[in-house]
C-alpha cells in the first residue's frame, strides 16, 4: 500500500517538474531579447574595462607600466581578487586575494630551459 502511494506521489513530483521546467524554458524564451551581434575580425585598444549592470568594473585588461600585460578581476567592493599577469623577467603568474586585496595563494612560472614533470 505504502509504495503505491511512493510511486504515485514519484510521479505526480516528476511530472510537475517537468511541467515546471517546460514553463522555465518557456518564460526564458519569451523574455530573451536577441541583441545585434558585431564581427570584429581585429580590435587594437589601450584598455579593456568590462563592466557589471551597475557601471562596476568587473574586469580589467591593461598593461603596467613597464608594458607587461594584467588582467584584474574584481569583487562588489571594488577590491582585486584574481590578478594574472608577465613580468619583466618572463615570470606568469596568477594572485588570488582575499576581501582586502591581501594576496592568499599564488601560481607562478618562471621563464626557463628546464623541464620538471610530476
């Protein structure tokens, strides 16, 4: 008796999910506003600000000031949490800070001839 009920109650829970989904996909598709696509084939620019809804800077790619190139990620409170960038010397790197801009771990490679598997 028991697992008749599981079962009926199974499938009464997976058919209104499914029906909930269905209405998802379907207020998704009603609400998608397709926007004009531009092909760029090249684009030459000093700085790349991506920015959220709110005119945030989200994302940052420049160059420092010796020309190397970096690339800032940033929280809500405007503070850098993953910095990746080259310096002079030929190192890569990549910085992932906490909430006061304090770097926790970093992953760097440095420029060389020697190869070290693991």
């Amino acid at each position: 008796m028991k697992l008749v009920r599981y079962n009926r109650l199974y499938i009464i829970l997976r058919e209104l999910g499914l029906l909930i989904f269905i209405f998802l996909i379907v207020y998704i598709l009603l609400n998608l506003k397709i926007k004009n696509i531009t092909k760029i084939e090249e684009l030459e620019i000093n700085r790349l600000k991506i920015l959220d809804s709110k005119g945030n800077v989200k994302i940052l790619i420049d160059t420092d000031n010796n020309g190397d190139p970096k690339m800032c990620f940033f929280d809500d409170k405007r503070k850098i949490r993953i910095g990746i960038l080259i310096t002079p010397k030929g190192y890569a790197g990549i910085g992932l800070g906490d909430t006061e801009e304090k770097i926790r771990l970093t992953l760097s490679v440095k420029k060389t001839s020697h190869h070290r598997s693991i």
